[in-house]
C-alpha cells in the first residue's frame, strides 16, 4: 500500500489495496496520511481512466478510510477533491455521491460541534456552487432531513439551505 501511494503517479487505483482493507483491518494513522499526500500530489484529481464509476467508488472507499482512521488531513484533502470536482467537473461527480462522500467523511470528527462546523461547510460549499435545480432540489431535500435529524445542523446549514432555497425560488 505504501508503495502505491508513494508512487510517482498516482491513480485510483493507487487507492486500491488501502480502499479495500479499511473495514477489514486497523489502518495506521500513516497509511491515511500518505494518502491524504498521494491526493494532493495528483493536484486533487484521481486518473480513473475515464471510468467515472471507478471514480466515486474510490471516493466513496477514501471517505470510509477517512471516517475509520479519524484522520482530520486525509478529511480534509477528500473536501478539496468534492470541490474540484464539483466545480470544474460537475458531469464526473454527482451532487448526490459528492454529499454522501462528504458526509461519510465528515464522520472523522468525533465532537458533535466539529462534525456539524465540518457537515455545514461541506453543505455550504455545494450551495453556493453553480448547481441545476434538480440538484439543489435534491441536495435541498437531503439537507432538510439531515437537519431534522441532527437539530444542532440549522445553525452550521442554515446559509447552505437558504442558497438551495434561492435556487429553488421557494
């Protein structure tokens, strides 16, 4: 795994073996970290070979890595990927993965105020993206449950769901 992440190219597949063990096995806080670096050092794109579906799969794998490991940095790079993504290439990530993703990773905040500080500046990004309005009807839908659900969101959402609103003219 060290290898492939210290490669001189990095890919998804570069992200393989680590994706792959997360739920199985106990990953050093390192192995989160050089991942974390492998991302950045692919300036926050991951080459899939133009398989966008291998593309949230791994994604979908980092944010659980993320979440298990509790690891803050490789969080943190997986919400500049969501960003680029969603901002130069909007037909390559979904509004809807990006938001699971996001908020699988998000799970590596412990504290309930640092989760809801890292939900609300996921949530607050996506809305003030260009977003077509059956993604911000989605996204919209979804912020209004999450908010239902975790009460203390309202105050770390609530920009990000008055901008769907905007969008949505309700």
């Amino acid at each position: 795994m060290r290898t492939d992440l210290s490669g001189s190219v990095i890919t998804a597949s570069s992200f393989s073996a680590l994706v792959n063990s997360s739920l199985l096995f106990r990953i050093p806080a390192d192995l989160a970290d050089a991942a974390a670096d492998a991302i950045a050092g692919a300036e926050y794109r991951l080459d899939c070979g133009g398989d966008v579906k291998l593309l949230v799969v791994i994604l979908f794998g980092l944010a659980t890595v993320a979440a298990v490991t509790r690891n803050h940095k490789l969080t943190e790079s997986l919400f500049t990927v969501l960003r680029k993504y969603r901002r130069f290439y909007p037909d390559e990530l979904g509004i809807e993965d990006a938001f699971r993703i996001g908020m699988i990773a998000s799970a590596s905040r412990v504290e309930l105020s640092d989760w809801c500080q890292w939900v609300g500046s996921c949530m607050t990004d996506f809305a003030f993206q260009p977003i077509a309005k059956d993604e911000a009807s989605r996204l919209h839908s979804d912020l209004i449950y999450l908010c239902h659900l975790v009460p203390e969101l309202w105050a770390t959402c609530g920009q990000a769901e008055a901008a769907l609103r905007s969008v949505l003219h309700i």
